[in-house]
C-alpha cells in the first residue's frame, strides 16, 4: 500500500503503491495507511523531514468511487472526513518540512494530498495532468481543495478547475501557483529532497501561506471588491448554465464564499458539511453509476457475448458518402483504419472526404492538429463508385437513403463482393433490422449499427441485434465500436430501437403541450429547466417536423388499424402539410430563423394554436406538471422498451440516453430517475398523469410489479 523509508540524513519517503493496480487509489485502506505512516514520521524525532512520492506512473489520479457511490451514513461520513482534515492540518503545522514528488498525473484527492504539502514539485511529463474532476461526478473536492487552491491561486483562477473540472498541465499549473516547481522528467523526487534538506538546513517552522503572518488571499477574497464582483458574475453564470440543478458547483461557490471569508480551518469544517451533503445526494449517486461505472462497464464491453475471438480491422466499407457516412469514416481513419467510402459516383463519394477534410482543417487552424496529420488520415478514406473495391473489408456499413429498396440494392451488391465472414451493417435511424435483413444472403452476419449525428463527434453507438443476428457478429461489431473509440449500447430490434424512439416521445410531448395550449416559451423554457440541452419544440425544428410528420405517416401506413394517432402527428401535419413550416432546414418551423438576427419563436404559431391562458395572462399549467411531463414521458417508455425486452439492462438505457440525446445526467438517465423518485412514487404520479393526459403515462407491468414487490432497478 504505501513503502516508508527514513534515509541517513533522516529524510523520510511515504510512497504511495497501491498492490495489484496500476494506479494509485485512494480510499480507506490506503488513507488509513498514509495518515499512519505521516503520524509516524511526524512524531519520530529521527525524522527530519518528509518527501511523498507515487511508485507508479502517476502520482495519485482520484478517490475509489466505489466507496463513494456506496456511502450512505452521513455521521460516519462526515466524521471521516474531518478526520482526514485534521491529519491535513497537522502535517502543515508538524513543525517537519514535507514536499510532494509528483511524477505523472495528479487528481482529485491526489492533488489534496500534495496541496497539504509545504512544497509541490512535478516532472515536465507531457501526460500529467492536473486538478479536480470531482465536479462532473456530482461531488466536490473535499480534502480541503476548495479552500487550499484558491488561497494559493486566486479565486478566479481556481474557478475553471474547481467549479468545471478543468484539468491543466504542469506548466499551467506552477503559472497559476498550484504547484512551485516543474523539473525534468525522473528529477522530481531529488528536487523534493533537496528543497526539504534546505528547509531543515534553514531552521525555520516550514509554514503553509495561509498559516504564516500577513497572509492575504491572491487577487481579494470574497469581502473585497474584485472578489464579490468575481463571485457575483460566477453565481449568475451557473444557475443560468445550469438551471440549478447540479448542487455541485453551487455548494463549490459556497465552500470558496463562505470559506474564504473565515480562516482555513473553519473553511475546512464549511467544506467537510458540503462535501458530506453531496456525497449523500441522489445527484452524485446518479452521476457515478451512470456516468462512471456504466459508462466504464460499457466501454469494457462487459456485455460482449463470451467465447468469440477479438475481431480486429483494417479495412471497412461505408456506403454513402453523405452527412452520416463522412462522419464514420472519419471516425473510421482517425482509429487507423481504412475505409472505402462508396457512393453513387466517384464525384459524390469525393464530397464526403472534402467534408472530412474541412472539419480537420479547422482542427489545423486551431493549432490542435497538424497537416501532416490531416494528411496521413485522409490518405485512410479511399473514395469509390466501384463496388469491387469493397473486396477484403472486414465490415461494410450502409448509411444510404432511408429507404428499404435502396438499403436491400446495396445490401446484395456489397455481399457479392466481401468475405462470407464479413459483416454488414446498417445506420437506419428508423426502419427495422430484421426486415433489413431480409435482403441479406447471410442474416446472421446482419446487424444495425446505429451512429448519431455528428458522427464525428457523437459518442454512442446504438447496436441493433436482429432476429438472426449471431452472437459472433455483435460481438465483432462491438470490437469495432471500441475500437473506433465510441460507447457502444446493445439493443433489440424494434421502431425506433431504444434512442429514436425515447427521445421522439420528448419531442412529441412538447407538441402535444403546444396543442393543448400551453404558450411555445414556456413550454421550450421548461425542458431546459428540465435539464435538456434544448426545449423539444426547438429540436422538432433542428431535427426537422417534416421527419417527424414523415414517420408517423409510415408508422401509420405499416401499423394500419393498431395506429393510434397522437397529438404531435396532428401538430406536425399541420406545421409541414397545411403551414408549409419545415423546421430550421427550410428556414421556418416553430421559429423564425432571419437571416440577420437569433431565431425567434415564429408569432404566426399564436393564431394556429391559440394559447390558453388565464386573466392574468398565466398559462393554465403549472411550470412543474410540464417539467414533469416531459422527463417522465421519457422514463416511461423507456420502462416499456425494458419490458418489451428492446433493452437489455437498464444501465444501457441511462448510459445511452446520456450521450445519445444529451439526456440530464442528474438525473441519472430514465431509469435512473424512476429509481431516484422511488417506483412507487413513480407508479402513483404515472397514474395521475395517465388519468389526465392518457395511456401513453400508463405505468408498464414491470413498474407495477417492481413497485408492488419492493423492487428496484439499481442497489
Ligand atoms: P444523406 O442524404 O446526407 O446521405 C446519403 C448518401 O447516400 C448520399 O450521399 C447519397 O448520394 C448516397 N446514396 C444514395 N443512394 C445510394 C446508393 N444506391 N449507393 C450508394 N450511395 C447512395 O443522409 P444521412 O443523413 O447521411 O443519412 C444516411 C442514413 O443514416 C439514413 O439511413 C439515415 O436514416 C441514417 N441516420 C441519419 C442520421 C442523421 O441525423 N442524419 C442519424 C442516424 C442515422
């Protein structure tokens, strides 16, 4: 866990070496390990002074998560903590000078542990990387980050690291004070050595800043001007980010504001209570299960199917050169692969590489790429009309015209030219893939590859198991998932899959408000509120209501009889059909795009659906039934595509809600969600809902037996 040493000039060396990992992990154990080893060098008199080093090739990346996520007795918790606090402070005021070798990558609790150090010195490595992400998983840094940092920073540039999660290099990091000295490579443990043996050499009380006399706080604290005005804009800036609803970085604000206005250990009592109260919330229990674990679980592949040999590739086949199939094959080349990419004529198969080549291009004037780089990756896309070439891809992926006929032509020109083992893969958005397969000659190695624009940049890959679909070719279609770095999910087939279909609801919600009544700003207003990145009427025009009124004239033509007609299918026919609005394409849809100004609502919207609102002129609906409409119109579909077996754990469904449709990770995703609020409770205001707005809130079976057996979705 952790190797002492005392050398002969009576230095010691606590080196973290965490057993069995490859990084350094804190948590109890080896927290436990390190407070005794400090306690024993601190109380040794033969001991002089102390140098804390990592043995791996970072010093220390975070907290166990694990532990974390699993707390749930606040007293405890918060007794621990202090605790830790407490050691902290006495290794500051120890009287014995202590210095921080760090070697790589510094994080989270890591980076606490060397801020409590009287000397921070780290290696010039290009890899390491400095700060506290503890934001983006809901929590804080509290082991006194919140106070150490801006005391010795500055509380404007502590900001973007304690409030954002941002992460610096070692240069940055000495620029800004976090750290002293940057040393070359392998040279920072003697550097260390050699500051701790002119410290003990001087004599003097080795003090922290803010325990030495005359302390001020860098650039004022929260009590001058510069400081209120910084805090100020910071508060306004992130309840107008985030709606308020991350206590994150709000409780970081006040741990600066309320700690920064008293001495450093009260700070660390203010800091110690946050910190309890956000490791408690349902927020970062949330944020860790779906963001870390379920994200790291799918990233594994945890659910790929046992036995099948590791696919490897170097040459695929991307039919469609357009805006999905440029995407890929960027994707593709960026991991080293080759790619065919195939259209109707060379001339438009060049236009997808021009395409890749433009947004590279932007990279090379941002300084983030180089040309020879661009270069070399362009050199990967090979653009064809000549279906020979497909001739030893190991996978062909189709992103063609949504259309059957279209989809099945190219399905069988692609399987007379590659391997029988090749699989072939489809991007529908829509259509499903067994019927897909139908125009395969060899369905078992059929399966829907479902990519989210822009390809490019969009994490998620939704794979979409088909009746035949084999086991071996979903695995060897996740082995390319991962290897072009993207986060894949499993689903069955079914309309719509998993994403389209549960996002489209949250888009159909907002529609069916509009229909009702409900003023169009209130209505976009409140899925922001909700913690969607746009309001449903707002994405109905970037996804296009034409696409929505298109799917449910096909929906409607395949189911026949059993097609049950919603309000937003009437909503968008008479946006596209009667009003001739389009969405953003066309330059009108529920708003107005001029060509000289931001979009606005389009005011004509008034006249064809006549808010109805009351004398005051509020509207007749409460801000939180709408909030609430919209996220659980989410969950509850998403509950049926697990009944209905589309999904097949309910942490695919949070984890691809998150990086599918940008769905509010305090939440935790839609299952997530009903788990927070509890299934019962779920189940009691799906039946409120469905009383009064119909059987699309009608709680499944499987909520209703989870709830009435005490069930639940996640420990
Ligand atoms: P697009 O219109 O931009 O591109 C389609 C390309 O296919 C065009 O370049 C066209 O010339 C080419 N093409 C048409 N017929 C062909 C043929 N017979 N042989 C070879 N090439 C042919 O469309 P897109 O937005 O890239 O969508 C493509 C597919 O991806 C569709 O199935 C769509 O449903 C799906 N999809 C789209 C999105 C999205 O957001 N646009 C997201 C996920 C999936």
């Amino acid at each position: 866990m952790l190797n002492y040493t005392v050398d002969a000039q009576g230095i010691a060396t606590v080196e973290f070496d965490y057993p069995g990992k490859s990084q350094n992990i804190l948590n109890a154990n080896s927290m436990g390990a390190y407070a005794k080893a400090m306690q024993q060098a601190l109380a040794d008199p033969a001991v002089k002074g102390i140098v804390v080093a990592s043995a791996k090739k970072d010093f220390i990346a975070g907290g166990d998560l694990a532990e974390l996520g699993a707390a749930t007795d606040a007293k405890a918790f918060h007794a621990a903590i202090s605790d830790w606090h407490k050691l902290m402070r006495g290794i500051e005021l120890g009287g014995k000078p202590v210095a921080a070798a760090l070697n790589g990558t510094t994080l989270g609790g890591g980076m606490e542990i060397a801020l409590a150090c009287h000397y921070r010195v780290a290696a010039d490595n290009p890899k390491a990387r400095f700060g506290f992400p503890e934001v983006t998983l809901g929590l804080l840094p509290g082991a006194g980050g919140t106070q150490r940092l801006p005391r010795l920073a500055g509380m404007m540039a502590a900001a973007p690291l304690l409030m954002e999660g941002k992460r610096i290099k070692a240069a940055e990091a000495q620029k800004i004070g976090m750290i002293h000295a940057v040393v070359a490579m392998g040279e920072e443990r003697q550097a260390a050595r050699k500051w701790v043996q002119e410290a003990i050499a001087a004599g003097a009380k080795p003090l922290q800043p803010w325990d030495a006399k005359g302390y001020k706080i860098p650039g004022g604290g929260p009590n001058t001007p510069g400081g209120m005005q910084m805090l100020m804009a910071a508060n306004a800036m992130l309840r107008e980010k985030t709606y308020d609803n991350y206590p994150a970085p709000r409780h970081i604000l006040s741990c600066v504001y309320e700690g920064l206005s008293t001495n450093l250990d009260t700070g660390l009592a203010i800091e110690a209570r946050y910190f309890t109260n956000l490791v408690m919330s349902p927020v970062s229990k949330n944020m860790i299960r779906s963001l870390f674990f379920g994200m790291q679980d799918a990233n594994k592949l945890s659910s790929r199917p046992a036995g099948v040999p590791q696919q490897k590739y170097t040459k695929i086949g991307m039919l469609g050169a357009g805006m999905m199939g440029a995407g890929i094959a960027m994707s593709t080349a960026t991991a080293g692969i080759d790619i065919v990419l195939l259209d109707t004529s060379v001339e438009a198969a060049e236009k997808g590489r021009a395409y890749a080549a433009k947004q590279w291009g932007k990279q090379v004037a941002r300084g983030r790429m180089t040309q020879q780089a661009v270069d070399a990756l362009l050199a990967r896309i090979h653009p064809s009309a000549s279906y020979a070439d497909l001739a030893g891809c190991e996978l062909v992926i189709e992103a063609v015209f949504e259309k059957r006929e279209i989809k099945a032509e190219v399905t069988k020109q692609a399987e007379a030219v590659i391997a029988a083992d090749a699989i072939f893969a489809s991007n529908t958005s829509t259509l499903p893939i067994t019927g897909l397969a139908q125009a395969s000659v060899r369905p078992a190695n059929f399966i829907g590859l479902h990519f989210f624009s822009p390809a490019e940049k969009m994490p998620l890959v939704e794979i979409i198991v088909g009746k035949a679909t084999s086991d071996a070719t979903l695995a060897r279609s996740m082995d390319y998932v991962r290897a072009i770095g993207k986060t894949p999910i499993v689903v069955n087939d079914s309309r719509g899959f998993y994403t389209s279909r549960v996002f489209g609801t949250y888009v159909s919600e907002g529609m069916a408000l509009l229909e009702e009544g409900v003023p169009p700003a209130l209505i976009d207003k409140a899925g922001l509120i909700a913690g969607m990145p746009v309001g449903p009427l707002a994405l109905a025009d970037e996804v296009s209501i034409e696409l929505v009124h298109k799917i449910a004239q096909q929906t409607r033509a395949d189911l026949g009889k059993a097609y049950v007609e919603r309000a937003a299918d009437r909503v968008a026919a008479k946006m596209v059909a009667e009003l001739g609005r389009l969405g953003r394409k066309s330059g009108a849809g529920f708003y107005d795009y001029p060509a000289d100004g931001p979009k606005h609502l389009w005011p004509g919207l008034s006249q064809h659906f006549v808010p109805r609102v009351g004398a005051d002129g509020t509207a007749m609906i409460s801000l939180d039934e709408i909030v609430e409409r919209l996220i659980l119109v989410q969950s509850v579909e998403t509950a049926r595509c697990l009944e209905e077996k589309v999904l097949r754990a309910p942490i695919d469904a949070d984890v691809g809600a998150i990086l599918g449709w940008g769905y509010p990770p305090f939440r935790g995703g839609p299952i997530g969600w009903l788990h927070t609020l509890g299934l019962a409770q779920a189940v009691a205001t799906l039946d409120g809902l469905a009383a009064r707005h119909g059987p699309r809130f009608a709680a499944p079976k499987i909520l209703r037996d989870m709830a009435a057996k005490g069930e639940r979705f996640y420990p």
